[in-house]
C-alpha cells in the first residue's frame, strides 16, 4: 500500500503534536489527488486535540471557525487549517449543524464526511493512508459515492450537491445512481447556500477540465433549473440552421470547447451564457428558428446571474461584455475607420477574450473553428496601432481642459464634444490635432447653439 509523501514543513508541523501526545493527519482531496497521480498542494487537516489544546501548542494560531473545531495554525510561514475530530447534531437548515461534539475516534470523524473518495486519512508521521469507506475502490471505479445514506448526506448540507458535480467535472467521474438520486431529491435545499459559495463550487466546475460532465449532472438532477433557470430554459429549443443542438446543449459545448482549448474562466462563463437569451426571443421559421438581438438579452441576463452569485464586479463586466459583443460580423470589406471602432467598442484588453469565445462557439458548431477572417482583424488591428490611431477619448489631441479655454462651460456638454471629437478621428486619423480639433469644437458649438465661446 504506498504511502502519501507528507512535504517536510508538514512534518515538523506534525512533530508539535505528537510530542504533546496528539495525532495529526492530512484527509480529504489532497490524498484522493495523490492516489490519482495528480498534483494538490491544498491540505487540509484533523487532529485529536481539541481547538484550545491546538492554541497551547503553537504561537500564532488563528480561531477561523473555532465552534466548528476549525483553527488556522501559522507555523514556518504558511497556514495549516486543522480541524478536531467531530461529529455533529442534526441539521436544521442544510448547511450547519445544530451542535458539534469532539471526539478521538478518527473513524467516526471520517464518516460524517461527504464522498468515499474524500474520506481518505494521511498520518503526518509514517504517510500511512487510511481508508475505511471504500474510497480505494470507487477511485479504481471512478464513481463518486456519498458515504453512508446519501439523503443524510445531502440534508446535512446542501452544498454537497454542487460538489459532487465539480468533483465529476475535475475527474471525469460518474455519480453513483443513489447519490444523483439523493442529489434530485435535495436540490431545492441549495437555496439555503450562500451565493457565494454557490459561486465558488460552480466557477470550480466550469474551470475544470470537463465541465460539460458536471453541467450534464446538473441538468440531470434538476440543480440547473434551480439554480441557473435562465441556462436550463434554452434545454429542448432547436435552433436549426448549421446548429444541430438545442439552446442549451449548445451553450454547454461551446464551454467545454473553451475548457479544451485551455482558454480562461470568464471566456468559459461567457460560453457558458452565451445563447442564453434565444430561447427568449425566438422566431420560428421554416427550416431554422430566429434570434434577433439574442445576445442583448444574453447580456443582461448573464449580468443578473453573476450579480445573483455575487461575482466580482470585473468579473460581471467582463463575461457580460463578452456575451453583449459575441456576435461581431467582420467581413474582409470593413474600412479602417469599421476596425478602429471596433476597437474602441470590444476593449484593445477584452479583444482577445472575444475571438476566443468565437473560436469556442465556432467549434461547438463545426467541431473546428476557421480562424481566417479573426486572423485578418487581429492583422488590421495591429497595423492600426502601429499608426498610433486615436482609438478613444483619452487618445485625443485635446482635453475637457481645452475646451473649457474656448469658454464651453464644465459638464455634460464637455463629454458631448470629446465624443463627437473621436468620432471624427475614428474615421479619419489626420484630423487628431490640436488646432484642428479645436477648430472642429468651435463648429460643433456654433450648430448647436453654445454661444459662450472665446
């Protein structure tokens, strides 16, 4: 039976509590990752010393979660998470247990815990892995399994559900049967999550390797329609077309196409919503359904997800912006005044998220993606900024400052004018300088009917 190769910090971490006569062990996905060959520096750890019996041993020890017999130990630089063997009362709102009680018993701490193959023990001294539920086996199997009565598991905490699927999704592992069955059963218990942690197993899933195996599983279960029921309604609704699956199907493959190409997490997301707004407004046609102004309605619905689930403010922006401009129509006929608009409407920073979203979009349709015509705008793109085109407001020749010399009074008319100022520099270059834009200012005003002018 090999052994888990325990780092040395963590075994002079573990000597403190074997000289006070505790044991120390790493559990959980650390050890599953190393049956599995995989890499996993994210341990997490139990002991049979108590919280306060943790603080006596070490000289910075941080109470995080101290009434669930949680400490963070800062020990060498690092933090070690180490929690008390427990078990624990019932559950009243699917997440937190009424009480917990420590215990010394490392079998009974094993089994109030979620999956066989998360129930794994590693002692910090030998490396001596312990398994007591079958985890061994379900790996070998590459089944996920909730230990025990999987609806106890899933009351206990509903959180479980989503795990589940991000686990499948990391490993390419199938849900054991009774387990998807306790999932369906509990799902509505999600609701009583927090977003945000709704948000961290979710974003988890979509930037694994498969997210298309959790997205299935959370389709399957009915999680989807109760947490994503804008995603879940584009489920049966054909597009037609050179499309040959429906909404959603679609919107899953082009994720996954994403996450096969390695391509980053709000460029995922954007996939993942992308069509999201055609089941709102589609027109049925003969041999093809239509989806005019879909991807507005994908934007804003994909704003009120991550606003649900509490996402970063960059990080709404950017997927939102994604999913408002995935359906740009470069043509080979585009002047460079087109381009340079372009440009200024995508974000020079959020242009190279965008092809990659086309080129995921393209291969869930095509299973490739003929990048000729992205080649030749990101070509165009590249000779304009080598001419060093004013591509936005900031790149003008003059400022708010400058017109307010002229005599046009701070305010909204300021940035009424710069706008009209790049819109002239955007179709032609030559016109970005000073004298020239502040004589286009003076004509601007003098139509409309600004008389304060020096």
């Amino acid at each position: 039976m090999n052994a888990f190769q325990v780092p040395s910090a963590i075994r002079r971490f573990s000597s403190r509590f074997k000289e006070a006569g505790f044991s120390l062990y790493i559990v959980g996905g650390a050890i599953r990752d190393f049956l599995l060959g995989l890499e996993s520096e994210d341990y997490d750890f139990t002991t049979d010393a108590e919280p306060n019996e943790v603080m006596a041993l070490f000289g910075h020890v941080i109470p995080t979660g101290i009434e669930h017999g949680t400490v963070t130990v800062v020990f060498e630089k690092q933090m070690f998470e180490v929690t008390t063997f427990r078990s624990e009362g019932s559950y009243f709102d699917g997440r937190h247990p009424s009480s917990v009680s420590f215990i010394r018993n490392l079998e009974e701490d094993l089994k109030r815990r979620d999956f066989t193959i998360n129930a794994f023990a590693a002692d910090c001294t030998s490396g001596t892995i312990i398994d007591l539920n079958g985890g061994r086996e379900d790996l070998k199997k590459k089944v996920i399994r909730a230990i025990g009565v999987p609806q106890k598991r899933f009351e206990e905490d509903a959180l479980r559900i989503m795990r589940a699927c991000r686990i499948a999704s990391k490993l390419d592992f199938t849900i054991e049967p009774e387990t998807l069955k306790a999932m369906a059963e509990a799902k509505e218990n999600l609701k009583n999550v927090s977003a945000e942690r709704i948000r961290e197993e979710l974003f988890k899933l979509v930037d694994s390797p498969y997210p298309t195996v959790g997205l299935a599983y959370m389709h399957r279960s009915g999680v989807l329609t109760t947490l994503l029921p804008t995603l879940a309604k584009g489920d049966g609704i054909e597009q037609g077309g050179m499309h040959h699956q429906d909404i959603l199907q679609h919107n899953i493959a082009a994720c996954q196409a994403a996450a096969t190409m390695g391509f980053p997490l709000p460029v995922r997301l954007a996939c993942l919503f992308h069509d999201m707004g055609k089941s709102e407004v589609i027109m049925h046609g003969e041999g093809r359904n239509t989806f005019y102004n879909h991807e507005t309605v994908s934007a804003k619905q994909t704003q009120s997800i991550m606003d649900g689930l509490k996402a970063s403010r960059e990080q709404t922006r950017i997927v939102s912006h994604l999913v408002r401009e995935h359906m740009f129509n470069y043509q080979s006929s585009w002047t460079d005044s087109a381009v340079r608009r372009f440009i200024n409407k995508v974000g020079l920073e959020d242009i190279p998220l965008l092809f990659q979203v086309r080129i995921a979009d393209q291969i869930a349709i095509h299973g490739r993606a003929d990048t000729t015509l992205l080649d030749e705008l990101q070509e165009r793109i590249e000779s304009i900024l080598e001419a060093r085109d004013a591509l936005g407001i900031k790149d003008l020749a003059v400022n708010g400052n400058d017109l307010m010399v002229l005599g046009i009074p701070k305010g909204k008319m300021i940035g009424e004018i710069l706008s009209y100022l790049l819109e002239t520099v955007l179709d032609d270059p030559a016109q970005n300088t000073r004298d020239q834009l502040l004589t286009i200012a003076r004509s601007y005003c003098s139509r409309v009917g600004t008389t304060t002018l020096s």
